[in-house]
C-alpha cells in the first residue's frame, strides 16, 4: 500500500471513531474553506445554482451557495463514518422513512433504484442493501479502491462495473426479482446510449441506461435518497415514484422523466445536492461552454 493510502486510511478511521456532531462540524469548517479559497468548484456552483434556480437574485445564489457547501463539506467529511462503522450503527442513524412501500418487491418484478449524489448516498446504498439482494452499478476508482468496495459491499450488496459485463449483471439481477442500484446524475462519457434532454430547464447530456433496462426487464424504477437532518440527529429516507415515461421507447422522453425524477428528489433538500459537479460540461453543438471565467 502506497504512503499516500496509509495516511489517507489513517486520517479515515481517526474521523469515523468523532461523534457525529464532530464530524459535522468538521464538515462545515470544511466546506467555509471551500468557500473562501478560490477555485473552480465555487464557482461551478454558483454557475449551476443560478443555471438551475433562475428566480434567485445575486445575493440569494450567494447564500444559497453558502448553505450547500455547508452540507457539501458534512457529505465528505461524514463517508469515513459511514464507511468505517458498523452497518448496526450506521443504520440506526435513519429516523424516519417517506415513501418505503415504494421497496415492494411481492410482483416478482425487479426494482431499478436511483440514488442520486443527494445528502448521504452512501447511508441510502446501505440501507437498500439490508432490503434484500442488491446488485449496485460502481466506477472503478485509481486510489482506495478496495477500501470503497468493502465498505459499499459490507451490507452484503454485490458491486459490478460500469462496463458492458457489468450491465449483463444488473440485467440478470433484476430478471431474478432483486434490487438494482444506481446513481443516475452523471455525466455519461460516450454518446452512444445518451441523449440531451432537461434537467432544471437546461440541456444536460443524460444516460439512457436507466431507460433500456426498465423497457429490457419490465423492471419497476424509484428514488431512493437519505436527507441528512439537522444538528446531527441522524437521517431521513425518502422513497419517491419515477415519473411517468422513464421506460418509453422514446429515447428523450425517458431521459426527460429521468431528470424530471432527480429534480423531484433534489427539490426536497436542495441544499445537499452537489451542486459543484459539472453536470452540464457537456454541451449541444452551437451552445457555449459553461464552466470558465473568474474563480
């Protein structure tokens, strides 16, 4: 194991063993650091925010970004707890669950499961996995890898990945009645199998995964995202239907339920979004790049 990879496991398991309400702070200091020195992730937030939310005035964006760095530092600063404690512990943390019949699975179907990158989604993938048998999509990472798969697969969720092996998986999974999990709000890189379609009203390079394995296995699709509630009290599990033509043959009215589907789920604590991901740095031909200018 390479020095940077002890001390960053290091640094992980001395975080994971502070109170929750420690960890939190040390995600808002975290996230006012963030906000005081220049970079580009500020303003891609801010780019995003005022994008997404255009009724916002000036000082409203600004304030509205000062609130989800707050919670984008806690997102960070709480995945060494999440990951490094026990699933006992890390589930006792969720207070209350909206929505949880949505989890059904007594029709035989499949259940495709959408977490976007909202308050903890890392809890949200635990949680889906102590439901039954969970197969979950996963981007190989260059550093901490395995610590990564460990601590996604320790609730007995098997991880596949982003390759075509790896939808052959969810596939197979699904046809078996079990869970499908994935997160739905990247940017895919290849144009094949992806389509621009709106998202907050703007055009947003949209994977048609999603689409192609509901309409492949007749699979049911839902949201499932854990809002992280105040003063470190714990969390809250939100379940919420896809809307209507997430499994149309039509290629842009599936990717437009889709993100009308993230959208819901973002309104609910828009706050704990990360809103500093270039989800919009893909762009249709003749339209401007976004994310440049003054840091």
């Amino acid at each position: 194991m390479a020095i940077r990879e002890r001390v960053a496991i290091a640094v992980l398991r001395g975080i994971s063993r502070l109170p929750l309400s420690l960890v939190h702070h040390l995600g808002t200091f975290v996230g006012w650091l963030m906000l005081t020195i220049p970079n580009k992730q500020r303003r891609n937030a801010l780019i995003n925010i005022r994008l997404c939310y255009p009724h916002l005035d000036d000082a409203q964006a600004l304030d509205f970004r000062r609130r989800s760095f707050c919670a984008y530092g806690k997102t960070y600063s709480e995945v060494a707890y999440l990951w490094l404690r026990t699933p006992r512990k890390v589930l006792s943390l969720v207070r209350g669950i909206s929505g949880g019949d949505l989890l059904r699975r007594d029709d035989g179907r499949g259940v495709i499961v959408l977490s976007p990158h909202l308050g903890a989604w890392e809890l949200a993938g635990l949680y889906l996995s102590a439901q039954g048998p969970t197969t979950t999509l996963y981007k190989p990472q260059p550093e901490l890898d395995w610590l990564i798969r460990e601590a996604r697969g320790r609730g007995g969720a098997k991880l596949v990945p982003t390759d075509p092996q790896g939808i052959r998986g969810l596939i197979r999974a699904l046809r078996r009645g079990e869970y499908v999990g994935i997160l739905p709000d990247q940017e895919p890189k290849a144009h094949r199998g992806s389509v621009f379609a709106p998202f907050f009203g703007v055009p947003a390079f949209t994977m048609l995964l999603i689409n192609r394995l509901a309409r492949k296995t007749g699979a049911r699709v839902i949201f499932l995202f854990a809002e992280r509630l105040p003063r470190a009290q714990g969390f809250h599990i939100h379940c919420l239907p896809a809307p209507a033509g997430i499994d149309s043959e039509d290629d842009l009215t599936g990717a437009t339920a889709l993100n009308q589907g993230i959208e819901a789920a973002v309104n609910t604590c828009p706050e704990q979004y990360v809103w500093a991901y270039k989800r919009f740095r893909k762009r249709p031909q003749g339209m401007p790049k976004l994310y440049q200018g003054p840091l």
